[in-house]
C-alpha cells in the first residue's frame, strides 16, 4: 500500500520496484487465465503453459524479486484457450489485482508453472502498453481498501438490501455441519469481515459457472453487486434442503454436507458435483453394512473397521482413498466362510472319472480314496496332490475332473515362467498398483472357500531379483500352515486348509526338495499303444468330429488305422500328436464332404434345357466322353469314408517314424539303450567306431559329466576283461587302446544328453565293436555300471518299457534291483515283453534269468539265457 495508504502501483520500468499508483492510474503486467474467474478475497490456484503467461513468471516473479511485493493483474481469458494464435486475443475490460503466493514448476507432460494467487481488488484497463513479450497495461483501480475499513458507512448507505445478504448468508452457513473446523470459520468471517467483501468471497465458493462469476466481477457497484449474489444464494440454499431431505430418510444423524466445501481452493475452475459425493457417502454406508454383515474372521473384521473409519475422514482426492476402498471391497467379496457341498457317492464319482479319462489307475484310487475318508470325517484338511508325467497324458484335464466329480469350483494357476514371489503372496499395500497374489485372487473369482486349484506347471517356477515364488509356496502348500495363509495384500491371516491342491510338472528334478516334501507325488506315466486307441476312439474321434462338423456315418476310422497313426506318425508319451494329427484327418475329409454336397447341389444340364423350344443336340459319343472325364468330379464321394493306410499316406504324407531298427543294427558297434525325459521315455542308440591312433576316446553327442564318466568306465571294464571275452583290437592285441582310438556318438547330436542310465549300453557297444558281433534288433537295455562290472539300479522304469514297446522291441534289459518296478507296467505290455535281470556284467558271476510276466503278476517261468547266447549283451556272430 502506498504511503497515503490508498492504491497499489506498478514499478517503474526500470525493474525496480513498483512504487505507489497515481490517481490517475499505473502499469501492470497482465496474467491471462482461462481456467476460472479470481475474484477479490478469494485465493485461485492456476496453470501457466502459455508463452506469454511463463515469461512473465520468469520475468516478473521468478528473477529476484519477492512474490509478495509483485503485483500482476488476472484477466478472465473469455476466447478459445485451445487457439495457436500469436496474436493477442481480445482482453476483458475488468480485472483482480493479484499476489502470486506460490510458484510451482514442472517439466511434466510438458513444461508449466502452477500459480497460487490472492485476490486483492478490482481495475480496469485503461490503454493497452505492450503485448510482447508479455502484456502489460495501463489500469485504473477501482475498489478502494478504505471502503473495507469502514463497514458502518456502507451498511447505513446500502441498508435493507445489506441486511438482505446477511440473513441469506448466515442461513446457508448454518445449514452445514458447524463441527466443521472450516465451516465454523466461515461463519467467524460472516462476522468479522466487512459485509462489502462478502459477495466476492461467497460467490467463489458457492456452486456457481465460469459466466456468472464473471458477471460479479464487472458488478462493480456494491449494491449491483448484493443484487446478483442473493438469487445465487437462494438457489443455494434450496439445493440443500432438498438434499438434506433426500438423506433424512436414509440417515438422520448424518449432516456431512459437501456441496458446499469452505476450506477448499478453486482449482481449475471445477467443484465436484453435490450427486457424486452423496452417492458416494452413501457406497461408503452400504460398504460398512456389508463389512459387519460379513462372516470374516474377528481379526479381519477389527482390521475392516479401523479402516472403514480412515475411510470416511480422507477426502476423495486423496490417492490413499481408492487405495482403501479397494481393499475394504475385496475384503467383503472373500468367501471366508461361504462354501460348497461335497459329492460323497463313491460309485457316481467312479462312474466320472471312469467316464472323462480312461487308464490312470493309480490317480483314480488316491481321489476314491479321499472322498471316502470325508464320508468318515467331515473337517478333513484337503490333500496336496503333485502329478507328475509327460505332456499330454492329461494331468491338467484330470483337475477339471476331479472338481466336477467331488462338486467343487475350479480354479487353473499356471505357474510357468513366475519369478516374482509377490505374484504368490500379494504385493504390499504401500506400493503403487498393489493387488492381492494369485491365491487371493483365484478365491475372489470362484467365490468359495474350497475350490479345487490346479497348480500348473509347478516345476517350472524361475528365480529372480523379487524373490522366490517356490519358497512363497511353501506355506500354501503345507496343511500344518496353510490354516493362517497371510497374503501381503490381505495383511490378515486367510484359512486355506478346505482347498484341494493339485500341482503338476513333468519333472521332480527341478523342484526344490522342501517343496517337494509337501507334496504327495503321483507318477502319471505315458500311454500305451493299447491305451491310445482306446482314448482316440473315445475321446479324440468324437471330439474331432463334433469341432469340424462331421458325423460318424461320414468318417470312419478303424482301430488298425489308429494304430498305424500312432507307430508311424507319432512318437510321444501322451496323445496331444495324435490329436493334431486326427483333427488334420477330419479337415481333408471335411474338405471332401463339402465338394460333395457343392456338386449335388449343382443342377444337370440336359434338365435346364428340357421343355425349351431350343434344345442342345450333342451325340452320344461326346456324352460319354464328357461323362467319362467328369464322373470323379461329378458324383459325390461314398459315405461314410473309410480312413485306410492309403488314405493317411495321402493326407498326413510318408510315415514320420519308420521302423529303422533292424536296419541300424546291421553292423558291430551299434546297440539301443533307453533314456527317460521330461517328456516320456526315448530309445537311444549308441554308435562306436574304431581306428588307428595313439589310443584316445572320443565322445560326441552332446554328452554331460555323467554319461562321459560311464564311457570311460565301460572302456576301462572292457580293457580289464579283454582275455576272458576275447576281445581284440583290429592287430590282434588284448589291449584294446594299443595304436587304436575309439569314437563313441550318440545321435541326435543336438540334444543334450546325461545321466548314469548307459552304462550297460555303452558295454555292449564297445563289446559287439571289438568282437565282430551283432547285438540283436529286438534287444534294449539300461543300467548303471560300476568299475567291478555291478549293474546298479535307475529310474524311470516304466517310462523306459513303454518307450521299447512302442518302438516295437521284444527283450529289454534292467537291473536286476528294478524288478519291482516291473509291478506299475499294465500286464498286456510285460505278456508282449522279455526282461532280462542283470545284477552284474562278468558272464560268470552273474545269473541272468529272463521273465515272461503273465497275468497274475506272480505266475512266471524263467529261462536261462546262456543256451541262446554267451553274453548278458546278446550277441550274433557276424556273417
């Protein structure tokens, strides 16, 4: 204020302060707002993008000067703020002298500062000076501060007009909630201040548009100015009675009123609506009754209700706020105590399972097995079942039936590839974007408290800088714990102990032992031949036939067709090839159907031209020619159509897998081992070759630590027992690395390959090299060996024995400690099978005896192979 304690001034142009304004008027830089309308008293927080308005931040506010002794003019910028216009759009006639109180920058989405500014007074534009690089302009001020010092003399000029706005004001005060803070320091203004500020103070903070703040501000007689403001009062004031009517019904002791907020700094020029924070105050309630109604535990509710009461305290433009109300809605939507009602009936649930999968005995009896222990006891934990098996053999298909057998929802979590143990356990609420792990989140989908989940791919779970998920599961997955699961998110212990587990993977190897021990493990091995043609005609065929259109008196396929698909165009544990290679049958048959049924529909010529006065005169000859170069394309296909052997070469091609064993074996150095994968069993063979050299071996074929030690454990074996066999090198000598190197491949050479289970394979290689003897075609074998010539026992067993059968090999060779695992092999398979039991490689040690497994198990004949051959190895003479 300048010393005569009238009127502010502009400074000088020299940059120094503005010093006091004369009466006839000063020089102001002009901020253009096209946000909102500041009006004097109030306090207005404003974005400055613009050219023109950013440097005169710099300028004015920014470069030295105090913001408090900076005075700007705010003009209401009514064009188009989105306009790219250099030119200066036209300016308001009146404005709010203005204090900048703060100054924000940012540089984010693009460059701006954010202003808080204070209104002061009003002015008026008296000459345009400059435009660039920002606008300043003559102004003449036109509130004067003195009137507000002497509110006598107004109120006695304007009187009853006043007294008027004072009773309106104070009734719309009282209408609100005085426990307020900020409603009980209004109504001390209403008081205090005098009652000439009093309009420009209401009118920006009562609900009002852009266009009538604008017309308070030009309002620039007082009593123009009650004029305008009480009908904006009224209006107000009936807006909230009939608000406060609407909500005495629904509750009575509720007097939050947020249409009109005291405390609160326009921004933007927006106010958020009356309708949107009833509705939702009234989301708030109904989530209250929903948390008490609930049935969660009591220290998930304390929890809910210490939040709910944050809740109504936070205003909603706090990020907090959402934050919370999520939570507090996930926490209602949970089934803690909502559960479904078990199938008990054990022969139903048979007839189900029988019904969705055929073979898998094992895997039936443990599931019969459970529900018949929750006939006896009705709060038993449920079980934490693993199966393991090659792809395709239908573990994950068996979860779905498990669950619709015992009556339960179903939940998949695929677990491939996680490697963020939050996606087990939840994130934290104090991060941004948390949510609940994928536990939580499974029991939120299905909606009860023991589903059954399936666990997909557990083996396959990854580490990484966020944890370990396999350590989060542990206590998932352990029934002493999984009682209290606390999920991060949740933060309250949730019972997990009514859920049915299942996991599956395709190997243990990759499993870490403590979460491996909480599983019961069930091995779900591959199929055999028998079994695949049992599953194809009654699942495949039928699940094909009804995904492309077709019906069984359409196709046929014969079982001798099924089983020439899969020897000759599969090669696999489960049935996932042989159902792609179905399904590409269906399509080439589909194909012809179609032509078919085009054809018949076409009509024939000589009917179109019948009756016409025109007829088409052909001779007979040319009909029977045209009708012998035509019948293929003319006469639709007979039905059904039978898929034979010819028919597959046609439409799957040459056969994938031909029998190539007899051909392989044709020469010494060649034998067939057995290996176990992930994804099933796998013949193997092994190659050897001698040559002159200095006496080195060579190994390729992408061989790990182990089968190179069994290499050189089986050459060393060899060497040691070279008389007894008389086992020569290509001069004669007994010792067989004497001026010869030995190479030993194992095809395919770009799959990794290891494990101890060549050992006996490798033997009859080198065996059958040095002693010019064929090893039988129909033989296959594995083992472990150890430096004495022991045969030590492996696993994989089962997988191994239906890889040999389904490569169509006779005798197969295994440790004589593994005959008990001969038990888990189907009875058709080991009645097809000779197993040869070695306990160790030395002729005249061992007692090789050789099993035909009939059915029952325990009625076997043995035979003594030292009548057929001289070796454990099989070997012919060579020709």
């Amino acid at each position: 204020m300048g010393a005569d304690g009238g009127r502010w001034g502009p400074m000088g142009a020299d940059g120094g302060r503005w010093g006091p304004m004369g009466a006839d008027g000063g020089r102001w830089p002009l901020l253009l707002t096209h946000e909102s309308v500041l009006l004097p008293g109030s306090t207005m927080r404003t974005s400055v993008d613009s050219p023109r308005n950013m440097q005169l931040v710099r300028s004015r506010l920014l470069k030295g000067t105090s913001l408090r002794s900076t005075i700007i003019g705010v003009i209401p910028n009514t064009s188009d703020p989105t306009s790219d216009c250099d030119d200066l759009p036209n300016l308001h006639r009146i404005g709010t002298a203005a204090l900048a109180v703060q100054v924000v920058g940012s540089n984010w989405p693009k460059p701006h500062y954010t202003l808080l500014v204070t209104g002061l007074c009003r002015f008026q534009i008296l000459q345009l000076l400059k435009e660039k690089p920002y606008p300043v302009a003559e102004v003449q001020q036109l509130d004067r501060l003195e009137q507000f010092t002497n509110g006598h003399k107004s109120e006695e000029e304007l009187g009853e007009l006043s007294e008027q706005f004072y009773k309106y004001a104070v009734q719309l005060v009282e209408m609100l909630d005085m426990s307020v803070p900020a409603v009980a320091k209004l109504r001390r203004l209403l008081d205090n201040l005098p009652r000439e500020a009093l309009p420009d103070i209401l009118t920006s903070i009562i609900r009002t548009t852009n266009q009538e703040k604008l017309q308070i501000l030009d309002a620039v007689r007082l009593e123009e100015r009650f004029k305008m403001t009480i009908p904006l009062l009224v209006r107000q004031i009936e807006g909230l009675k009939l608000l406060q009517k609407t909500r005495k019904s629904k509750q009575d002791d509720d007097k939050r009123v947020v249409a009109i907020r005291p405390n609160r700094r326009i921004t933007h020029g927006s106010i958020t609506e009356d309708e949107e924070e009833e509705e939702d105050h009234d989301d708030v309630v109904m989530l209250e009754k929903k948390i008490r109604t609930s049935s969660m535990s009591e220290q998930a509710l304390k929890v809910c209700l210490k939040e709910i009461k944050r809740l109504k305290k936070m205003p909603q433009s706090m990020p907090e706020y959402a934050l919370t109300r999520n939570y507090l809605e996930l926490m209602v939507e949970l089934p803690w105590n909502k559960s479904t009602k078990d199938r008990l009936e054990i022969r139903a649930a048979r007839i189900v399972l029988d019904n969705d999968h055929y073979a898998m005995e094992k895997l039936k009896k443990r599931v019969l097995e459970y529900l018949a222990v929750r006939q006896l006891k009705n709060n038993l934990k449920g079980p934490i079942l693993c199966f393991v098996g090659p792809p395709g053999v239908g573990k994950t298909s068996v979860g779905r039936s498990i669950a619709k057998t015992l009556g339960r929802e179903f939940h998949r979590i695929a677990l491939g590839g996680v490697c963020d143990q939050s996606d087990i356990r939840g994130h934290r609420r104090t991060y941004v974007g948390s949510m609940p792990g994928r536990i939580i989140n499974g029991l939120k989908t299905v909606g009860v408290n023991n589903p059954v989940f399936l666990l997909d791919e557990v083996d396959k779970l990854a580490k990484s800088l966020q944890g370990d998920p396999a350590a989060a599961l542990l206590e998932v997955l352990d029934p002493e714990q999984n009682h209290s699961f606390t999920d991060h998110y949740l933060n309250v212990a949730f019972d997990l102990s009514q859920v049915l587990f299942i996991a599956t993977a395709n190997t243990t190897a990759t499993i870490p032992p403590a979460l491996l021990d909480r599983m019961e493990v069930i091995q779900v091995p591959g199929y055999t031949q028998e079994e695949k043609i049992e599953i194809a005609h009654r699942h495949l065929i039928p699940k094909q036939l009804e995904l492309h259109g077709l019906t069984p008196q359409q196709i046929q396929i014969p079982q001798v067709t099924t089983l020439g698909i899969i020897t000759r165009y599969t090669r696999e544990a489960g049935v996932r090839a042989l159902d792609r290679k179905l399904g590409a049958i269906c399509r080439a048959v589909a194909v012809k159907v179609a032509e078919g049924q085009h054809k018949e529909a076409k009509p024939d010529r000589a009917e179109v031209g019948e009756g016409e006065d025109c007829k088409e005169h052909v001779t007979e000859d040319a009909k029977a020619e045209s009708i012998s170069d035509t019948a293929d394309l003319a006469l639709p296909p007979e039905m059904p159509i039978l898929i034979d052997f010819h028919a597959l070469k046609d439409i799957l091609g040459p056969p994938m897998y031909d029998m190539e064993v007899s051909e392989r074996l044709n020469q010494p150095g060649v034998a067939i081992g057995l290996a176990w994968t992930p994804l099933g069993g796998e013949i193997m063979f092994v190659e050897a070759s001698r040559m002159d050299g200095e006496g080195q071996l060579t190994l390729t074929g992408q061989l790990g630590d182990v089968m190179k030690e069994s290499a050189h454990l089986a050459i060393s074996w060899l060497r040691s027992n070279a008389k007894r066999y008389q086992l020569t090198n290509a001069s004669g000598s007994f010792d067989l690395l004497d001026n010869t190197d030995i190479h030993l491949h194992f095809p395919a050479g770009a799959v990794t390959k290891d494990g101890p289970s060549a050992g006996v394979t490798i033997v009859t290689c080198l065996a059958s090299l040095f002693s010019g003897r064929l090893v039988c075609s129909d033989v296959a074998m594995t083992g472990e060996i150890t430096l004495r010539g022991l045969v030590l026992p492996v696993g994989g067993i089962k997988d191994k024995v239906l890889a040999a059968h389904r490569a169509g090999l006779k005798r197969i060779i295994i440790p004589q400690r593994n005959e008990k695992d001969l038990e888990e092999i189907a009875a058709h398979v080991r009645q097809e099978l000779t197993f040869v039991l070695a306990g160790c490689l030395d002729e005249h040690e061992m007692k090789a005896k050789t099993r035909l497994h009939h059915n029952p198990v325990n009625s076997t004949r043995k035979i003594n192979v030292r009548g057929q051959e001289h070796y454990i190895f099989s070997l012919q003479r060579r020709n």
